[in-house]
C-alpha cells in the first residue's frame, strides 16, 4: 500500500486532473503518517507543490520543492532529490527566474551523475524545446505545452487526442485556454508562437 500513489498524483495533475489529484494526496497523507512512511510524504509534498505551481501559488511552491529537495537528500534518496530539484527548476522558470531554474536543474544534474542515473541526468541536462522563445509560454503546463506542440505540428484535434490518450472535447478545451494563454487566434498563430 501507498507505493505509487504520489507518482499517480504527478500524473493526474500532468494530465489537468488536478482536484482529482488533491483528492488522491488528501486520502494518502493520513495513511502515511500514520504509518510513518516519510519517502510517501516527501513525494506527496512534492505533488503538491506541483498542484499549487499550476494554481498560479508559484513562491509557495518554489519553498516547498525547495524543503523537499533537502529532506530527500538528507534521506539519502538521490534520484529523489534530483526530481524534486527538475521540479523546482520548472516551477522557477514559470516564476520566469531563470537562473534559479538553471541552478536547479544543474544541481539536479550533478546529483544523477553521481547516482549514474543516465536517462535522468539526460532530462535534467535537456532545455525545454521552445520554452525561452516566448515568455508566455512557461505559463502553460506540461500537458498544455504537450499538446502545443503536436498541433503546432499540424496534429488535427483527433490526431492530438490518440497520441495524447485524451477525448476530443477535452483537446479542443486544451487548446482554447493555450490560445487565451498565448493570445493567439489560429493553429499558424501558435506554429508562430512556438517556434519563433
């Protein structure tokens, strides 16, 4: 019990299910206290300040990620610590203070080296394509830029939804609060918007 539950709430919330997600650490935390089970409390910490970065709460984020980031090192976790730190660095780039975010996600870097966590220093060593070309996109979230990106490429709205395993109303939804976010009008527009 409680071994996936905080990487379930990670994804509810990549996937714009935030309540759901709430729900999910509301129900867990209890559990996990009770059962003194602090690697759980630490990654529900860290999806919550995931949910309060996409609820616009960015500084109330950034310390938590921060503590967080810190008791999972003191823990001895490293891949831990590494993914608190690459989401520390997202939520400081939405804060749009980059050097943080870069430092971050360089101290993330070294962690995962020393780990030999290959495929997640080559995520932590990744700029996000596109993020730095227009400031209003590091408004949007991960499923949103996800999403950005496919139809920018010329995805249909069916063809976004099969690749991204959503319903047809919920892409076209999607798409409508990128356009309100990117104060774009078109599919050209956003092409425009994401790739300079």
């Amino acid at each position: 019990m409680l071994r996936w539950h905080e990487e379930l709430a990670e994804a509810l919330l990549a996937n714009d299910a935030a309540q759901e997600a709430v729900e999910l650490l509301d129900e867990v935390r209890p559990v996990a206290e009770e059962l003194r089970r602090t690697t759980v409390l630490l990654g529900c910490d860290r999806a919550y300040a995931l949910y309060l970065a996409g609820a616009g709460r960015t500084e109330e984020a950034a310390e938590l990620l921060t503590r967080t980031a810190e008791r999972f090192a003191e823990a001895g976790l490293p891949l831990e610590h590494g993914r608190a730190l690459i989401a520390l660095a997202r939520v400081e780039r939405r804060r749009r203070r980059r050097s943080a975010a870069q430092g971050a996600l360089q101290s993330a870097a070294t962690v995962f080296e020393r780990a030999g966590a290959a495929p997640w220093l080559a995520l932590a060593s990744e700029t996000p394509a596109g993020e730095d070309s227009l400031p209003a996109l590091s408004s949007l979230t991960d499923a949103e830029l996800r999403l950005a990106h496919l139809v920018g490429q010329g995805a249909s709205n069916q063809e976004a939804a099969a690749k991204l395993y959503l319903s047809v109303k919920t892409v076209e939804a999607r798409l409508t609060r990128i356009y309100q976010k990117l104060d774009v009008r078109s599919r050209a527009q956003l092409a425009t918007a994401l790739h300079g």
